[in-house]
C-alpha cells in the first residue's frame, strides 16, 4: 500500500505542476472515495489548497453530511455546504415540460450528478481550481457513473485502483496517519445516494467478486471461459464481461487518472 500511495501522491503533485493547478477542489460526499481523494490532495498540495463541496439533496444522508464535514475538520481542508435540491426540483418540473411525461427515475439521478459537475466547474472557471473527479475502476469498468456529472473533471486520482483497493488504501491510511478518516466512511456499505435506499451493490454484483472477475478480465486479458474455469459463475462472468465492453464510450471520455500499477 505504501507504494500506491506515493504513487498516487507524487502523481497528482506533478499533474498540477505540470498544468499550472495550485489549488484542486472536488465534491465530497460522505462516500469513500471522495474521502481518499481529498486525502491524496492534501498530501500533494497542502490543506489549505483543498476545496472540498458537500452538494447535499433530499437523498444526502445524515450520515454523509456528518462524514464530510469530520473528514474537512481532521484535515483542515476547506469545506463547504452546498444545497441543490431547489435546482433539482427545477429541472423535473422543465423535463417535464419539455417530455410531456414525467422524467425517469434515471434521468433524475443523472441531473443530480450533473448539477454537482456543472457548481465544481464553475467553482474552477471562477477560481482556477483544478477538480477532482473521484470515480474508481470499478466503477469506470462497469460504466457505473455519469457523463459529465461525476466524470467532470481534468484528473481522476483512483481511477486506476479497484473498489476493494480504496477500502484496503483506507484502513492503510488510518493506521499510519492518525485516523485521517473516520471509521464510518470506511464501514459504511457504499451509495451513490440519488434515490432513496440506494446501495451500489443493487446494481452491481459485491465488489469483492467484481474485483477479482475484473482483474482476471482487464488486467490478465483473461477469457470469460477461463475466468469461469478459475470457479466464478458463467452468467455473472458474462455480464460483467459484456458490460466492461459495452461501456467502452463511457471510459473514452473519462479525465486523465493517476497511474499506480504496471500495465502488464
């Protein structure tokens, strides 16, 4: 772990060096990976150079406002409470309008995350701030994300570690940095938050199995029938194989991530 870190730390450094970025803002939602990435930031830039939004709706929970707001207090980074549900409500009600429908359960979590994209974009027109797009690989792999709401951004810092990578990187971090993040974020089981009871593993298959079949697939360059033969079930092989591929215009158009593993 030791090693990703530092990866992940002189990578992001040197990104912004190169870019001309002094000072990164990003959304932090009370989830994991916005926990870590706000992490990284501190480490390469200093805290004060940090600008961390909570973008809170009627589906933020009690819970991820008070995660975020701890994770801000421990690491002295700047934070900031933001609430867009009045614009939320606005753009079902256009939709609505312009559909002559009532918009999908979809298109209403999409809006959510593409109005948080839209506030740290222009927090960086405003500002000059570089954001931070704080997707994993997993996620990315699976197309489980927003076009130009959660992927808005000029540098994805984990986009090159798996789901169980963070959960390990996290525990890491807590014991050999004086708990720079509460156990909550690390117990909690992760949401996106943008329906109500939402829980990622609703819609993707537990991280642990996803992890391992992804790895054997992207990094192995395994077949799916090899995949299987190492003991993993055919239809869930299948469709995650199905999915990583189908999802290949969504990683197109992803930021520029950190590198932390030797392509093979």
């Amino acid at each position: 772990m030791e090693k990703i870190w530092k990866a992940l730390v002189v990578g992001m450094r040197d990104y912004c060096e190169q870019n001309g970025f002094k000072q990164v803002c990003l959304g932090l939602s009370g989830g994991l990976d916005s926990a870590v990435c706000s992490i990284i930031a501190k480490e390469a830039l200093g805290a004060d150079n940090v600008y961390a939004y909570m973008m809170k709706t009627k589906y933020t929970s009690m819970l991820s406002l008070q995660i975020a707001q701890e994770i801000a207090k421990r690491n002295k980074i700047h934070y900031q409470v933001i609430d867009i549900q009045p614009e939320v409500e606005y753009y079902e009600r256009k939709f609505a309008q312009v559909f002559a429908e009532t918009p999908k359960d979809l298109v209403m979590q999409n809006v959510q995350s593409r109005i948080r994209g839209q506030i740290l974009m222009a927090l960086s027109n405003q500002f000059g701030y570089l954001v931070l797009a704080c997707g994993n690989k997993s996620e990315a792999a699976m197309g489980y994300c927003t076009l130009y709401g959660d992927t808005c951004g000029g540098l994805m810092p984990i986009g090159d570690l798996y789901k169980t990578q963070i959960f390990a990187l996290a525990k890491w971090l807590n014991g050999h940095y004086a708990s720079v993040l509460p156990e909550a974020v690390i117990s909690r089981a992760p949401s996106a938050e943008l329906k109500a009871g939402q829980k990622d593993e609703d819609s993707l298959p537990v991280y642990d199995v996803l992890d391992e079949i992804l790895m054997l697939l992207i990094d192995k360059n395994l077949s799916v029938k090899e995949i299987v033969a190492r003991g993993h079930s055919n239809s869930v092989v299948g469709l995650i194989e199905k999915t990583y591929r189908k999802m290949f215009f969504k990683r197109q158009q992803m930021p520029s991530m950190v590198k932390c593993h030797k392509t093979p």
